[in-house]
C-alpha cells in the first residue's frame, strides 16, 4: 500500500519484504478515529519506525513524538513482542492508537542542592508558583515562607497565623499565595513582599484542610478563593475585600478536599463517605457522588496540572501571554485555549481515594455513577494526582507503593515498590515522564512513568517527607517533612 515510508538511514520501513512476515495495522488517534488507510508493516517495526511513520502520515513539518499503544500496552520494542504477549491474532487488521507526548523532555533530578534551615517544627505543605518562579512552604511553626530559588535561600518569614499553617495555595496567576491554619483562619501574602494582603479571612470553626482557587480560564482577576474546613463547611471568599461571599453546608462530617473545577464546579470530598457537586455562584447543591465505604481523602481533576499552571506554558517555560501586555483578559484567554486542549473530547474527570483502600473514577459534572471502581491497595490512598497530559492516575498508599493507572478507563497498569515506609505525596514532571514520590521512610523517589521503573533513589531527609512539589519548568524538586529541613534537588 505504501512501499517506503521514511528514507533516514536505518530507519528504512519497507513495507513490502517477501523475507519478512508482515502484519496489516491501522494508525488511529486517541478517540479511535483512524488516520490514512490501513498499512501492511513488517512485525519487526520498532517504536522509533512507528515514530517515522506516524509523523510522514499526519504530514507534519516538525517531528513529534508519539507514544504506540495496542490494547492500552505501550508498544517500547517492536510489534512482534506485543502481538506475541498479548496473545494478538494477526489475520486481521491491528488497531495501533498514537498518542502525541510532550515535546520537550524534563531531566530527572539527582542530587540535593541545598538543604535550608529555618522552620522551627514540621515542614507540612511545599508549593511552587504557577510559573515556578517562586517557592513558599507552610510549617507546624505557625509560619509560610518564601524563598529565594535564584540563590536557594529563605526570603520572607510570614507571621500571621496563630497555628499550624496546614495548607497552602497559590493563585493561578502567581500573583498571590493562600494559606490556611489549624486555627480556621486564611491568609493571602504578596510573595514580591513577603507582606499579608488585606486582612485575615475569619468565619470557619475548626482548622482548614484544603485550599482552591477558581481556575483562571474562568476568574481572569483570581479574587475568587474556596476554603474547606473540619467544620463540614466550605466557604467561598472574594480576596479583593476578604469577605465571604457564599457558605456550602451539606456534609455531616469534616471536609478533607475540595476542587474547583473547570466547568465552575465545586467537589468536594468529606469523612461522611460522600463527594458533593456544588454551583459556586449561587452555592446550589447539584448532586451527591456515593461508593466510598470510608472515608474520602483526596480528589483530583484531570485538568488539575492545566489549571494550576494557567498561562504559563511549561514546554517554553514563559507566560504565554507577554509580561508587557499581560492584562487579565488576555492571561484568561490564553489559560481557556490550554485548558481546552487537555480537556479534549472526553471532558473533565475526577478521582477520589479512601481510607476504603480503593479509589473511583468519575465523570461528576454529568453522572452520579462511577467510570470505574479501582482497587489493589492494601492501606488506605493518602494521594492522587493525574499526569499533566490527563493519561495517567498515580496514586500513593500507606501500603508503602505507588500505582498507575489508564485514567480513560481506571484500568490498572502497574504498582511501583521501592519504599519501605508509607507513601505520602506525589508530584509529576510538566512531560508526563516522571514522577517523584515523598515518603515516612525519609527518602524521595524519582519513578520512570514510561518504562514502569525506579529510575532514583534521593535520601536525605532526616525524617518523614511530607510535602513534595516538582516546579512546573521542570528545574527543581523542592520537598519538605518531620525533620523541618527544605530540600531543593537539581538534576
């Protein structure tokens, strides 16, 4: 049908060899739509001909990479191997789905390059700017501090709150950093400043467990702010003048993590076993998502990474749009178009995870039924974050492992082992590629998400790692935990 198909050297795919048994395959795109007629190819094809191939088909004038799949088994030799371990008949034609990966390559870390001093007690929460130009981390010292990456020093100390700071988040814009206490107050800081900005957000009862912004495709000035608290309330805050705008009360028990959703939904999860479907504009209670025997500890949106990073574009590492014109219309177009793209056809999906050791696969702004219930945790998921491209789950246990999973259909694909103790955070490169796990053993891993393996062991600590973050143009790593030291590692 197509005699060559590339002529590079010895990448040469001659599609018709009488000494070579050959295989008839269709190339179809993530949606199963295929592309060009079907191709009669050699089983001895590689991935990196397969590469050469899709590339000559789609006509493209830069080369991308693509990632091979047939029946969701990455194709990482050649054809024959895959045929051959999935037991594939070769009478008819192979459905091969290309998918495009990153076009950039984020470089694993391997070696701490400072080890900062200056939390008086814990380190709980560690988080990078939008832009990764900035780090902030909140302590059990009743303190958030923002350091200095160009020369990994401490910066500002922030004393506002009372009590411990348990959780922190930036805004998508970059332009200002929340931060909650065990006391039920939130404070924004000026990370230019080290200053509080406006005064200290008061009305929850008892400490706060999770902190959101609306994503910046829909709030081009970041004003709005959604707080959750062991009170079983959410609050929704305009940050311009520091009032509360909205309470959402339905749960019977602690809130333990909300979501702001791209399609302007709240979810949140709470220890009564439900996640809840709020409207933040007018605090309407759209549905209750129920499975869980337990209760529910973590959710995440398969645009979470989009959404966080805004109109920053990790692939070229600038704002999108130019610092000289970067009024909050066009920061919020640019953040719609980058959302959209990940979005894609098959819309925005959540997954919750449990003490119930399980975790469940949703479509929350459409159906009240779950995509798919996932199990093989032996403890309870203490942490889940889909992959940047929204193709993978990972999900961290107190069982001491790390699982991935198809975050289309929640089929699992592989427990990563390594740590020795429970597995407290994860955080993925901007590529997809990578990711790197903090964990009670005191050690950070660094996982190789392509070829299912520990690419690096990164002791260190002290102590138990609680927080870990990996800055979104893919430089650093920045994790933090018991032995209230902040760690920085480069590649």
């Amino acid at each position: 049908m197509c005699k060559n198909m590339a002529e590079n050297n010895d990448t040469d795919i001659v599609m018709e060899d009488e000494n070579r048994p050959s295989v008839l395959v269709q190339m179809c795109n993530e949606d199963k739509v295929a592309t060009g007629p079907p191709l009669d190819v050699p089983l001895t094809v590689t991935a990196q001909q397969l590469q050469l191939l899709c590339n000559s088909i789609l006509e493209n004038e830069e080369e991308t990479p693509y990632a091979f799949y047939i029946n969701e088994t990455e194709i990482l030799s050649d054809l024959q191997s895959i045929i051959e371990k999935e037991n594939i008949s070769t009478e008819g034609t192979i459905q091969i789905i290309y998918l495009p990966q990153a076009v950039f390559k984020v470089r694993a870390v391997t070696r701490c390059t400072s080890s900062i001093e200056g939390h008086a007690e814990a380190v709980l929460s560690v988080k990078f700017s939008p832009n990764g130009g900035y780090l902030a981390s909140g302590s059990g010292d009743t303190t958030v501090r923002f350091w200095d990456l160009s020369t990994e020093t401490p910066h500002y100390t922030c004393k506002s709150h009372r009590h411990w700071v348990l959780c922190i988040e930036w805004s998508p814009d970059g332009r200002t950093l929340a931060s909650g206490c065990k006391n039920g107050q939130v404070c924004l800081w000026d990370p230019k400043s080290g200053k509080q900005i406006g005064k200290t957000l008061t009305g929850h009862k008892q400490w706060i467990t999770h902190l959101c912004w609306a994503p910046l495709h829909l709030d081009g000035t970041c004003r709005k702010l959604a707080s959750s608290s062991k009170d079983t309330t959410i609050r929704i805050w305009d940050t311009n003048t520091c009032q509360c705008s909205i309470i959402l009360s339905s749960h019977l028990q602690s809130v333990t993590c909300i979501r702001w959703s791209g399609e302007d939904l709240i979810y949140s999860a709470s220890q009564d076993r439900t996640i809840k479907v709020w409207r933040p504009n007018d605090g309407v209670l759209c549905r209750t998502l129920q499975g869980h025997g337990h209760w529910v500890n973590v959710l995440a949106l398969s645009t979470d990474y989009v959404m966080r990073t805004g109109a920053f574009e990790p692939s070229t590492a600038t704002v999108v749009a130019k610092e000289n014109s970067n009024s909050a219309a066009q920061l919020q177009k640019e953040a719609l178009k980058r959302y959209n793209i990940v979005k894609g056809n098959t819309g925005e999906r959540m997954v919750s995870g449990s003490d119930d050791f399980t975790l469940f696969l949703w479509n929350p702004s459409t159906e009240k039924k779950p995509i798919a219930r996932m199990t093989g945790h032996q403890a309870l998921v203490n942490d889940v974050k889909f992959s940047p491209d929204a193709r993978l789950i990972a999900s961290a246990s107190f069982d001491k492992s790390i699982k991935l999973w198809n975050a289309k259909s929640g089929k699992f694909i592989v427990s990563l082992r390594g740590h020795v103790n429970s597995v407290y955070q994860l955080a993925w490169s901007a590529d997809s590629r990578l990711l790197v796990s903090g964990s009670g053993d005191s050690t950070l891993k660094v996982w190789d998400t392509h070829k299912n393996k520990l690419l690096l062991d990164l002791p260190g600590h002290a102590d138990e790692v609680y927080a870990v973050d990996w800055s979104t143009d893919g430089q650093r790593v920045a994790s933090g935990g018991k032995d209230r030291v902040l760690k920085i590692w480069r590649k």
